[in-house]
C-alpha cells in the first residue's frame, strides 16, 4: 500500500529545504499529503548559570528558538506552494522535555516519516534532533535525509536491500515495498553471511522470489569483506550501483533515555551519502 499520509518532522532550518523537497518529491509519486512538523522546545538553562541573569538568558534562548520556528515555517510554506500538492503545517510548543514523545505522539498516524541526518561529530545536546528515537518507537518506516540531499526527486529509482534475515530487516522490506515496486532497480545485498540457520545457496534468494513475485526486477548478492565495517561495505556497494536509497533494519534498545545502537546501525543513521529507509 503505497504512503497516503507522509509526515516530515523539520527540526532544523538549515537541513529543512532538503527534507521537504524529498517530502513532496515522494507525495507526488505516491500522490500523498504531506504534513509539515516543527516542535518549539522549552527553554534549558545550564545548572552553572547564576540565578540572577538566568531570566536574561531564558528570554535570549526563547527569541533563539521562535525565530529558528519563523524560518523553518517560511521554508514549508515556499515548498508547499511550489508543489501545489496537499498539505498542512504542525507547530507545537513543548510543555516538557521530552521532544521525542511528541513527534512520536504525530509519527504514529503517518504512513512514512521523514526526518533529517542527526549531526555526525556532535557532542552538543540538541532536544530537537531525535531521528534516532523516531526509528525506535514511532512504529513506522523512518526516511533520513541526509545532509547533503543532492536530487531527492530521484529517491527510490534504484534501491538497495541490506539483507540479514532478521525480523528487522524483514519489516524494513516490507514497510519499503511501495518504494520496490516503484523502483527500476532493486539490488539485495547481504554483508559477511553467517551460516546455520536455513543456509541457503545465496543469503537473500528466496527473498528476492518473493519480491519478484510483486512485479519487482530484483537480483540478490553476497558481500564478503573480512575486515570491513558493515556501514562501510553497504554505502560502497549502494556507490558502485549508482543506489539512491538504502532500505535496512535498525537495531539497538533504549536506556534511561539513551539510546545504543549497534555499529552498523548507528553509522548508518548518522552517515549515510544517501537517503536510508529504516524501520525497528
């Protein structure tokens, strides 16, 4: 069932731009509403500031972030109107902290979430950056834009299936499965195979029937790369054959707020040239 309701949760000014022309790229081809999220967070202030110029830095914080919300709203407004497809724009300011169960609360009544890269090298706490808790406990198929989109209108033309047969993995095909029927190209890929369980001949095969059995030209491949990181290997393959959207799993658990994700995982998710389709 091809995405009806596709949600793009617009954190940042500067990477906006890039997600909402994904965003309605994608509403075109699917012939989607697009609704545009911002969550204004409340005001922190370090426990180090002296109490009496908190207030100062309080009201400076507060006109920080409504003019990042007055940039971000004029963006969707711009890309709207130069679709002209259907449409809403979502600002809430925050009553708590935690920004993440709100875009959650929106997410899960969207067919498709897009959301930006979270920052690769950042030490900095940034409450509106929650990709990550997005493709943990939205429940819904998450799109990551990277940084640097360089044609979102041709996201999904020839895709890439990072393959393990683990029931991430499998949900992530599944939830993709608009994207495959409507790609030219799909490319199965499975990374350092291990053996054991139901061992086919070739890791992704009897996956690859039964998307072909959906009307999708796909072929199913082995990656043997000792040595080589996971994320390394799919992002040189997804190169190699010209891929302008990766699909995978996403794997890691939440603890006491702090989320630890598996190394293929995390790298993926903070730096991947291309989009990346994933679902928990």
């Amino acid at each position: 069932m091809s995405p009806r309701t596709i949600l793009a949760y617009l954190n940042s000014a500067r990477h906006a731009k890039g997600i909402l022309e994904t965003a309605f790229a994608l509403a075109r081809k699917f012939d989607a509403h697009v609704i545009g999220l911002h969550v204004i967070p409340l005001v922190s202030v370090p426990a180090i500031v002296p109490f009496e110029v908190s207030g100062e830095i309080i009201e400076m914080q507060r006109k920080v972030l409504d003019d990042e919300a007055r940039r971000i709203a004029q963006a969707h407004k711009d890309a709207a109107a130069a679709s002209m497809l259907r449409h809403e724009w979502r600002e809430v300011r925050a009553s708590h902290y935690d920004v993440a169960s709100i875009v959650n609360t929106h997410a899960r009544a969207a067919d498709l979430v897009i959301a930006g890269q979270s920052e690769a090298s950042s030490d900095t706490y940034l409450p509106t950056d929650v990709t990550e808790d997005l493709m943990m406990d939205s429940g819904r198929p998450v799109l990551i834009v990277p940084r640097a989109s360089e044609n979102p209108a041709a996201t999904g033309s020839r895709i890439l299936v990072a393959w393990n047969e683990s029931r991430e993995a499998t949900r992530a095909v599944f939830d993709a499965m608009p994207f495959l029927q409507a790609a030219g190209d799909v490319r199965i890929v499975t990374v350092n195979p291990s053996h054991g369980r139901n061992d086919p001949a070739l890791p992704g095969a009897e996956l690859a029937a039964t998307l072909s059995r959906h009307g999708i030209k796909v072929e199913a491949e082995v990656a043997v790369a000792p040595g080589q990181r996971i994320a390394d290997e799919l992002v040189s393959r997804a190169k190699e054959s010209g891929c302008d959207l990766i699909v995978m799993g996403g794997y890691g658990h939440s603890r006491l707020g702090e989320l630890i994700f598996g190394g293929a995982t995390r790298e993926m998710l903070r730096q991947c040239p291309v989009p990346l389709l994933i679902s928990h």
